[in-house]
C-alpha cells in the first residue's frame, strides 16, 4: 500500500470541504440538532423526576456516543459520494491506485470528520448541559474505539451497496443509522427488546458499547468481557465489510457496471 496515494484520496476530500462552505457546516449541523434536541430533553426528564435519576448521562450520552458512529460512517459514504456525484470514480481507478489504497483514503476521511464531529458534540454537551462525556471515565476511548470501527464497517457496506446497485441507491445509505439504532439499545436495555431484536442487537457492535455505559453510569465497574467482545464484533465487520466492498468492486469491473459512474447516458 502507497500511503502517499491514501493520502492523494483524503487531500482531495480536504480541498472540497475548504472549497466550498456548505460542505464544512453540513458536517455539524445535524450533529448540532441532535445534541441541542435531546438536551432539552434530558432535562426536563430530570427536572421532572427530581433528584433520584439523572437523565443526561444515560440519554445525552447515549446520542452523543451514536452520532459519533454516524458521523465515522458519513466520513467515509461522503467522500465515495463525491467522486460519484462528480463522475470521477471510472477516472480514479484508471489510475495505479489499489483498492486497499482507496479505502483507506475513505477511512481517513472518516477518522478527521469523526473526531471534528466528536469535538463539536462534546463542547455543546459540556457548555450547554454540563455535562462531560469524560465523566465515563478512561473507558471511555475503548468504547468510542468499537464505535469507530463500526463506523468504519457501516461506511464501507454503504458503499458496496451504492457501487453494486448504482447512485440511485443513494438514499438506501442514510436511514441505515436510524434503522439500526432501535437493535443496538441506544436509549434502553437489550432486555425491553422481543427476543429476535435482542438477537439481531446481540451481533452488532454497539449493543455492547451501550450496555457496557449503562454498567458504569449504574455504579458499576469497566466490564472487560463486555468492551473485548464489542470490539471483536467490530474488527470482524470491518473484515467482512472490506470483503464485500472487493467482491462489489471486480464485479461491477467484470460487468461493466462500473461505466455508470462517468457517464450520464449510461444505464
């Protein structure tokens, strides 16, 4: 792997973003509605619960920790969107460029957007709320770790999905957070779940990350097992994901399915 070239990727990603304001503010604007929204929330559910619970950490912290995942995703989808949008995407791989090369320049892309994103998100909460997301404590980065991975993993699908099925399939991409929130127990245990969700919850990634937050914020101590098979599940869906995306990839190659992405006439 050049890394030179997986740099060239994500430098290009840079010169759109500085280039072009909206492409900068859209990066948290949603991430700024999400944290605003459910702040409130939080605390009219504490005002109105009086001193027994507190609410921000189990809600506030649970969104701010989903929208980092969104966000990772988003990284990577935006930037293979870019070059569809633009018709470049047949022009990039006329290049000597690998795959593995191109996606890491959409992994990179992920890893700046997500940590943009993270620091947007914690000033708001902090500011605004009061509360900090350190307040769970050094476990904190391994939990925000699988998260990342996941993120990753879901971007790299999004993309296969879109590469097999062409840019009409855009919009299959971006519900698919909120269509996995309800599995993953963002705001709520596993256990409130009927048994076929709870199964389905039990082999995604972020089931753990939440379930392992919710041990802390009870008083409990860092569930190792917890956070050690959240990020095997993590690291084997990155594997699977950068599978799929090859397997898309010399199909659409072998098809001629590739040609949809220069040129306008093409179906």
């Amino acid at each position: 792997m050049n890394f030179k070239r997986v740099y060239a990727i994500f430098l290009r990603q840079i010169y759109l973003v500085r280039g072009t304001a909206t492409r900068f503010f859209q990066i948290f604007i949603w991430i700024t509605v999400d944290i605003t929204l459910w702040g409130f929330i939080t605390k009219y559910l504490t005002g109105t619960a009086g001193a027994g619970f507190n609410f921000v950490p189990v809600f506030l912290g649970a969104v701010l920790l989903w929208d980092f995942s969104t966000n990772v995703m988003q990284g990577v989808t935006m930037l293979f969107f870019e070059d569809v949008w633009s018709r470049n995407f047949l022009n990039i791989f006329a290049s000597p460029l690998k795959i593995s090369e191109y996606v890491g320049g959409l992994i990179l892309s992920g890893i700046v957007r997500s940590i943009l994103a993270l620091i947007v998100m914690f000033l708001l909460a902090m500011f605004f709320f009061g509360f900090s997301i350190f307040s769970f404590g050094i476990s904190l980065a391994g939990f925000l770790l699988i998260l990342f991975f996941f993120g990753i993993a879901l971007g790299i699908i999004g993309v296969s999905i879109v590469l097999r099925l062409g840019p009409a399939a855009e919009w299959l991409i971006w519900p698919i957070p909120a269509l996995l929130s309800p599995f993953v127990g963002v705001l709520y245990p596993l256990s409130v779940l009927p048994g076929w969700m709870q199964f389905i919850g039990q082999s995604l990634p972020p089931s753990y990350v939440f379930t392992g937050i919710r041990e802390i914020v009870d008083g409990g101590t860092f569930p190792a097992s917890t956070f050690f098979w959240g990020l095997v599940a993590a690291l084997i869906y990155i594997v699977l994901a950068y599978m799929i995306f090859v397997k898309v990839y010399k199909k659409a190659v072998q098809t001629g399915l590739i040609a949809r992405y220069s040129a306008e006439t093409v179906t």
